[in-house]
C-alpha cells in the first residue's frame, strides 16, 4: 500500500513511453536491416561537389560580370575641365595678345614673342596631352556610354575660356535609365550569359572565357555533365499499395479513427466519425455515421 500510494503520478506513462521507444528502435532497426545496400556506399560524392563548384562560380561570375558591366570606367578630369581650352586662354595672355597685357617678358631670343609662349605650349603639354587622351580615353565620356565628347587637341584653342562639358556629362548621367543597353543592362540566366557576348562591353567588349561554357556543362544537368543520375529508391510500394487506398499500409492499417466527430452542411452523411486514409492521395468517403472508405483523390 505504501508503495503505491507514494508512487509517482507519471512513472506508468514513462513505462509506457519508455516501451514505445524500445519498440519504435526495434521496428527502424528492424527496417533499416530491410533496406540495407540501397545508399552508396560512400557519403562523399566528389562530382556532386564539382556541380555545386560549378553552379557557384557562374552565379559569382555572373554578378561581377553586371557589376563592371554597370560601373562606368572613370573619365578624364582633362576632358571633363576643357583643359585645352584653359591652356589656349593662358597661352593668349603669356604672348601678349592685343585684347590682353602680357603676362611674360618675352624677347625675340627664341623667337617672335606674339607665337613663342603658344609654340611652347603646343610643342610641351598639348601634343602630351592629346597623345595620352589617344591612349586612355578615346571614347565618349561616361566610359563610353555617353553621347558627349570633348577632345583634347594637339593644337591650343584660342578665343575665351567657356566649358560646360562637365553640366552635360552629369545631365546624361542623371537622365539615363537603368537598362540603357537591352542587350548589356538586364538580369540574364545562365543560357543567356553563355549564348551572348560578354556583357562589359564599354569601353571595349571583354572576350568571354571559355570557363563559362565549362562550369555550365558541369553545373547543368544534360547530356554533357560528367556525372550520372542516382537512382532512387522511393518505396513507392509503402506509401500505395497496389490494394488501393483502403489496403494496408506496411504493417499498418491504411485507416484509423482520429476520435473526432465530423459535422458539416453538404454531402450524403452530415455527422461521422473522422478518419484519416495514411495513403497519400487517398481521403475518407463516409457511408455511415460509423463507416466508410478511402477514396482516390482525382482532379
């Protein structure tokens, strides 16, 4: 009496979980043993972990190709300034032009002094000048993307200093729309990646590497992936049984009372007991308070 009046209140549903789980073990043993040689036998599939490889090096080359793509190369500060034009106004001043004083003393030594400031300045900044522009920016400004352009001359300008090329490349800049190129500016799949030219294509157009076709046969299940399909095992056989939905399902019934009552509006049978079909697809079709069967679900 002692004992089972002190008992604990929950020691009888720990014997019965504790039951439960020796049996549940015993029955994922128990199908473990059933299914044995079904995986491979090794976890570590390195042509798997080629193909992620593979499918992360185009999603990272595909974002720094559209980010160079969408990032302007820089322009020259010369170009945006009109710096030959401001060296052409020095160049009147220093040889004493007669709508200005002369900011030199100048004498006939090197030459006539109304053209010997110029010819220096030609012969030093801007034949320098207009050869690295050849060079480095011979294109549109906004790397290439703009309509507008300032070149820098081999010769000095004359006349007075007036520059807005610096107002009209911002006024482009500002007003230019998000996919300004169709073909370049989008968001593009893989396919479309690998089917066009490369997408930096200002000022000049990369050529593709030939490592985007190669990750893409890797990464892209067809005829080309150097990898085979699994096969899968899907027990299809459990899940429906070719008894139908009302046959067993394993080794347990395919049906089971949930201990609900179900009351609704429309049907033949209004008020019945719930039950639940296990077989996927399946569902339950009372034809009684008490009775019924599980029915195919089609569309």
């Amino acid at each position: 009496m002692y004992r089972l009046k002190n008992k604990h209140p929950f020691s009888g549903f720990k014997s019965i979980l504790t039951l439960t789980v020796t049996l549940g073990t015993a029955l994922l043993i128990g199908q473990s043993t059933v299914i044995a040689g079904t995986f491979a036998d090794d976890a570590c599939d390195p042509q798997y972990y080629e193909s992620l490889e593979a499918r992360a090096w185009l999603e990272a080359q595909r974002e720094i190709t559209q980010n160079q793509n969408l990032i302007f190369k820089s322009d020259s500060v010369l170009e945006y300034t009109c710096f030959d034009s401001f060296l052409g106004v020095l160049a009147d001043r220093a040889d004493g032009s007669p709508s200005a004083s002369q900011l030199f003393t100048d004498t006939n030594r090197w030459g006539t002094p109304p053209s010997n400031v110029r010819n220096s300045l030609n012969a030093v900044v801007a034949t320098a000048m207009d050869r690295y522009q050849t060079a480095n920016f011979n294109h549109s400004l906004l790397g290439g993307r703009s309509t507008e352009v300032h070149d820098l001359p081999a010769s000095l300008p004359s006349g007075a200093y007036t520059c807005d090329t610096m107002n009209r490349v911002w006024e482009d800049a500002k007003c230019m729309d998000f996919i300004d190129e169709a073909a370049e500016d989008g968001f593009f799949t893989f396919a479309e990646y690998e089917a066009a030219p490369d997408k930096r294509f200002l000022p000049t157009r990369c050529s593709k590497t030939a490592d985007f076709q190669t990750n893409m046969d890797t990464a892209t299940l067809d005829s080309s992936t150097p990898w085979e399909e699994s096969p899968i095992r899907t027990f299809y056989d459990l899940i429906y049984p070719s008894s139908g939905c009302s046959g067993a399902f394993g080794p347990f019934e395919s049906i089971f009372k949930t201990g609900l009552i179900v009351n609704r509006t429309s049907g033949s049978v209004t008020d019945f007991e719930e039950h639940v079909c296990v077989v996927p697809g399946c569902y339950w079709e009372p034809s009684s308070a008490t009775a019924g069967t599980c029915e195919e679900y089609s569309p």
